[in-house]
C-alpha cells in the first residue's frame, strides 16, 4: 500500500465486501481512505461464477475507479474469505484492461489451493501478460506454515523491482527462508497437493454431512451460500422457529449464541461472520480432520438442540 497509494487520505484502495478485513485495517494505518464495492449479495445458492453470488460487481468497480480516479489499488479476495468463492479470471481481466483504471489489481489467493483446479483457476496465469497485476499467495494455508509469517507476491519485474527496494531490510530470518525453501521443493510441493485434494473430499463430505443432519433433526442448518472453493464452508443458521406460516430464515443473534456456546463449552472455534454483508446468520467451519469434522457434527447438534 505504501508503494503505490499516497498517505493523508487524498488517495484510496477499493475492496470488495465481504472480503478479510485486514485490507481496511491496513489502509487505516497508512492513512488511506478505503472505498467499498460489495460483491454480489443475491442468488439462492453460492455457485460464483460470472454474475452468481459473491462474484464481483464489475460494472459498479468501473464506474468507482471511473469517478474518482484517487483509487490506486484494488483488492480482490480469490477465493474469497469468508466466501469461499472465486473471482473468474475474465473478471479480473477486465479490470486490467480497463482503461480508466491507472492502478493496480491485487489478487490475494491465499486459499487458491483448495480450489478445484488451481493451476486453470489461479490468476498467477495473468502476470506475464499484464504490468498492472500483483497475485498474493502464502505458505500459511495450503503449506500449514502459518507461523512462519511468509508471504508472495507475484508480479512483473518492474513492479517486484520497486516492491524488493521499499522493503524492510533484512525482513526475511535465516529460519524462515529454510522452512520455506524445504516446503517449496518438488517433494514437498506434491505432498501438499496430496493434502489439498484430500481436504476438497473431506469438504464435500462435511457439506453433504451437514444437510443430511438438518433433514434428520431440522434444527436450522441451511445449505452452504458460499463457492466452497477455500479450506472452509459458510453455513447460515436459521431461526429456531418460523414465524407464523413464513419460511425460517437466517438468523445472526442465533448463529452468535450457538458459535459462543461452542468454543466456550465445547472447545469447538468456528467463526461467527454474521455481522458481513450478505452473510446473515453464517458461521464459517473450517475443515479439519475426519475426527475433528465428526466432532463438529456432534458438537453442532447438541448446541443446537438447546439454543
């Protein structure tokens, strides 16, 4: 942000809500001003896509960039978080080559190795062809090297160039760079791979798990509204009870009451994401293991069954 946005608050960064929230919170310590575009909120189900849920909304980013020409950088969440959806390639294509826009598209792929086919997927394919790209990727997902605090940026030259020469000296420990040169070996590579495509099973076999417990009690777990593209699924909780005739819908105060009686009595942390745009009533689960997902599940029904 400080290479290419200009502190005081006289220029500003774009996001795409609901998107991490620590893109606004770093603007806030640079003094930028932050510009809000919210991704697509409507659709029955999460499918992404084009024009599906938490897609972009390209036309209403162009016309942001179009009238107020002090957005410098635009953050996009691919997959997304707490979405769990991607952003197609051709969407972000044409935000790189749109020509009102003279900054730089930033796509943060921290989750894009859960994806279903993150080599056709990933807009990493991008970076040869456009100067105005920067793809971010982590070793603390995919790579469970979340301690080691080891981000990447891929870009091309001009704009690494400028990025290797504003940063900290030095801000890389001996420690660090061996960890993430082992994980980043053939060997070790396909060993995560492995892994990721393990954790995409188990996912689907977590959502089919979820709606088969609420056909067998009803207790309130509505259908996944997110792309299920990341290493975790967002699921709305629905009102315990309907309202007159009317359907159940989701419900933030109950998700927030079940999410708080699962970590603090049961030792179960998931993420209530209720308070986002279009996320009414969600809690995001994260994927584990096949003991630790059964546990979900169990724990899950017990809250829900009192709350």
């Amino acid at each position: 942000m400080r290479v290419c946005v200009a502190p005081g608050g006289s220029e500003k960064i774009l996001i795409t809500p609901p998107t991490y929230g620590m893109y606004a919170v770093c603007a806030q310590v640079n003094d930028l001003g932050v510009v809000r575009v919210p991704l697509e909120l409507s659709g029955d189900k999460g499918e992404g896509g084009e024009n599906g849920r938490f897609s972009i909304q390209l036309e209403k980013i162009k016309k942001a960039v179009t009238v107020d020409p002090s957005i410098k950088l635009i953050f996009l969440c691919s997959p997304g978080n707490p979405t769990g959806t991607l952003i197609s390639l051709s969407s972000i294509r044409a935000l790189l080559e749109f020509p009102a826009f003279k900054g730089i598209v930033v796509v943060d792929e921290a989750y894009i190795d859960f994806a279903d086919d993150p080599k056709t997927q990933s807009a990493s394919s991008l970076v040869k062809e456009y100067a105005n790209i920067c793809v971010m990727q982590t070793l603390s997902k995919s790579f469970g090297l979340a301690a080691i605090r080891l981000g990447i940026a891929l870009a091309q030259p001009p704009l690494i160039q400028i990025l290797t020469n504003t940063k900290a000296p030095y801000n890389i420990s001996t420690p660090t760079a061996f960890l993430a040169l082992s994980a980043l070996s053939p060997a070790s590579v396909s060993l995560m791979q492995s892994k990721a495509r393990a954790l995409v099973v188990s996912r689907a076999k977590l959502l089919q798990s979820l709606l088969e417990l609420e056909d067998r009690t009803g207790l309130g777990i509505g259908e996944s509204i997110g792309g299920n593209d990341a290493n975790f699924v967002l699921v709305p909780i629905l009102e315990k009870e309907p309202v007159g005739d009317k359907q159940r819908l989701p419900s933030s105060p109950r998700a927030n009451k079940i999410y708080r009686a699962l970590a603090e009595e049961h030792g179960v942390v998931v993420r209530f994401r209720g308070n986002e745009p279009g996320c009414t009533g969600c809690l995001r689960i994260t994927i584990g293991t096949e003991e630790e997902n059964e546990a979900v599940l169990k724990k899950l029904e017990e809250v829900m069954n009192i709350i």
